[in-house]
C-alpha cells in the first residue's frame, strides 16, 4: 500500500509538471493549470487537513519572498509615493464593490467578501508576468510594484477584521487587545531583526552557510506567520515582515536559494486546494452581479492605474498601461474564499478564475490597449495630453 501511495504521488507530481509546462508554453502562468487540476481532482476527493497545510506553507514563502525584496527604507519611500493610488484602490475595487453587491441585495458580510475579494490584485501572477516581460517600461514595472505592496500590507488588515463580519463572530475587547498587541510585537521584532542584520551581516551570512541553514530559515519564517495567527492576524502579514526583516543583508540569494525551491514544493498545492473548494457539483451561479463585477473588476484596476498612475508621475500612456496590468485577481482573493462555504464561495471561486485568466489576457496586450485607449481619450483631455508631450 505504501508503494502505491508513492507511485501515485510521484505521478502525481510529473502530471502536475506536464500540464505546468505546457500551459507556460503558452505564455499563461502555471496557476492556471493548478486550479484547473483541482476543479477536477475535486469531483473525486475533497482534500484533508494536511494537504490544505502543505498549501498554506507555499503561500507563507510566497510572501516572504516577496518581503524580501523590499527592504524597510526602500518599501518606505516605495509607499510614500504609491499611498494616493492606494487610498483610491481602496477606495474603488474595495469600498465601492461593497456597495455594488448590496445593491444586488447581498447582505454586508456577504458584500465584504466580495469586495475583499476584488480588491487585491495576484502578486504573483503579476509578478511573474512582469518578469516575463522585459520589454515593459520600467517606470510602469515599478508603479504597478510599488501599488503591489500597498495591496500587500493592506489586504492582511482586511483579512485580519473578515471572520468576525463574515462569519459573524462577536467582537470582543480582548479580541482588539490582542489584534494590537500582535502588530506591536511585529513592529518590535522588525526593528531588532532589521538593526541585526545591518550591524551583524557577517554573523547573518555564516548562518546562512550552514549546511542545515534551510531548515533554521523555514522555521524562522513559520514562526513569524505562527504569530500573527496567535495574535488574530494573517500568518502571510507574519511571513511578510519576516522577508523585509531580513531583505537588509546585502546579498539576499542565499536565502532565496534556500527557499524557493520549497515554495516552488508547496505552492501549487495551494492552488490545487482552492480548486478542489470549486465544487461545479452545486450548480454555477453566473448572474448579472457576475458580469457586472468582472466588468467592474477590470474598470476599477483601470481607473486606479490611470489616475493613480499620473499621481505617481507617469505618462497617460504609461498609466493606462499599468491599468490595463493590474486586473488578475489570486491568492489574496483564494485566501478569503476560506472564510465562506456554498453558493456564495463557488460564487467567487468561479470570479477569482475567470479574473485571472482576462487579466492575464489583458496584461499581454496592456501596450497596445494603452495606445487605443489614449486615442479615444485625448480627445476628452488635450490639455493634458500636450503636457505630456512636453516632458
């Protein structure tokens, strides 16, 4: 029995490949595939506790890898320019969602879901397309980057506040209390970890030679995600601060070559558990509210890059093009889809899918969206345009 478990675990595993690398040969990203791969596992098996950890473990190093590559000045001086785009990403995909979903007559929780989940744009489908393209002007690879780690900082605070209106759990004092105390103690430990490893690099690196290194390295990264789960916060807000907290040391390819390699492990099983949470068994519930909120989730992204994008400093073609690159919604959206269970979840189950595949779509052609758009646009704004046309 423990043969066939291991023969079916590796072919498992080379399936998984297979499909992964055909569906990057056709320039989408492999999570596509894993989504796709649990949709159809899900019709057999429903999962168990362990595997759903094991996929928690992969979006943990996701964002601790994407900490790492901000460290604390620069992820400051990165949002002190981004924090207008932001407030009006909140303000846009968040607030207003909320508020197009109770008109359709969903309840509150029911609309915080939804907007929850329309408001934080995949990092690392667009991370990974952005590395894909090279030939994307730099000043809009480092906008839609920056509004990124906005999202990235912001959504865990939603996702921290989401089980008690979701899931209408009583708030109480010592709940508060304890939400506080967890973002004071990351805001000790990011202070002493960051002033450690820029005044210790050498004792920073020799850990890091050791033959053993990976295993001390995870388990500092869970440890920090098993905080802000003790304290009512998001294990990936944990990981996050983990990854800025050491993004100081100078060279940080050791710790990358250390981690993702286990990440590129366990993240898939992350996507495939979401997949499997897409039971098409139920029925699928494509109504107006569906279409309306796939042409708002694409418009509000839109709005938030242009207008956010000239608040930034750049050009209105560069800022429609950073709109047209933000519409891919995933794992911050999967994440809320825990919180909820039946219609409601297949419900966005199935937006968060269809988001990431228009998204994607829309991403490969933002430049040439961005020039059509401009052309119908400066006929609406001139002045604007010749201003532009004098930088």
């Amino acid at each position: 029995m423990e043969l066939n478990m291991i023969v079916l675990l590796g072919l498992a595993l080379a399936v998984i490949s297979v499909l992964s690398l055909i569906i990057e040969r056709l320039f989408f990203p492999s999570i596509l595939a894993f989504i796709a791969i649990g949709v159809a596992v899900g019709f057999f098996w429903d999962g168990n506790e362990v595997f759903k950890i094991a996929g928690e473990i992969g979006i943990i190093l996701l964002f601790f890898l994407l900490g790492l590559k901000f460290p604390l000045g620069e992820l400051m001086k990165r949002l002190k320019r981004v924090w207008k785009a932001g407030v009006l990403d909140i303000v846009l995909a968040f607030g207003v969602t909320i508020g197009i979903a109770m008109l359709f007559g969903l309840d509150f929780s029911q609309s915080f879901l939804i907007g929850a989940v329309l408001f934080a744009t995949s990092s690392s489908i667009s991370a990974r397309l952005l590395e894909r393209h090279a030939d994307k002007h730099e000043d809009v690879k480092e906008f839609v980057l920056a509004l990124l780690i906005f999202e990235d900082i912001f959504a865990p605070l939603i996702l921290t506040v989401a089980p008690f209106i979701i899931q209408d759990e009583p708030i109480e004092v010592s709940d508060i209390g304890k939400v506080f105390a967890g973002f004071l103690i990351f805001g000790v430990l990011l202070f002493i970890g960051s002033s450690f490893v820029k005044k210790q690099p050498k004792i920073a690196k020799h850990l890091l030679r050791q033959d053993d290194a990976s295993i001390g390295l995870i388990g500092l990264i869970l440890f920090f995600a098993g905080i802000g789960m003790v304290f009512g916060l998001s294990e990936i807000l944990g990981a996050f601060i983990a990854g800025i907290m050491l993004a100081g040391i100078h060279d940080v390819r050791p710790l990358k070559r250390l981690t993702v390699p286990v990440r590129d492990l366990f993240l898939p099983i992350f996507f495939i558990s979401f997949g499997i949470s897409i039971n098409l068994e139920q029925g699928v519930i494509v109504n107006t509210l569906f279409f309306v909120l796939i042409v708002w989730g694409v418009l509000s992204k839109w709005i938030v890059g242009r207008v956010g994008g000239r608040l930034y400093g750049l050009t209105r073609v560069q800022a429609n093009e950073a709109g047209f690159s933000l519409a891919p919604r995933g794992e911050f959206s999967i994440l809320f889809t825990a919180l909820s269970n039946g219609a409601i979840n297949l419900f966005v189950g199935l937006y968060i899918f269809v988001s990431a595949i228009i998204g994607i779509v829309l991403f490969r052609f933002s430049e040439i969206l961005a020039a059509k758009t401009e052309e119908k646009l400066e006929r609406v704004l001139p002045d604007e345009n010749k201003d532009d046309s004098n930088k």
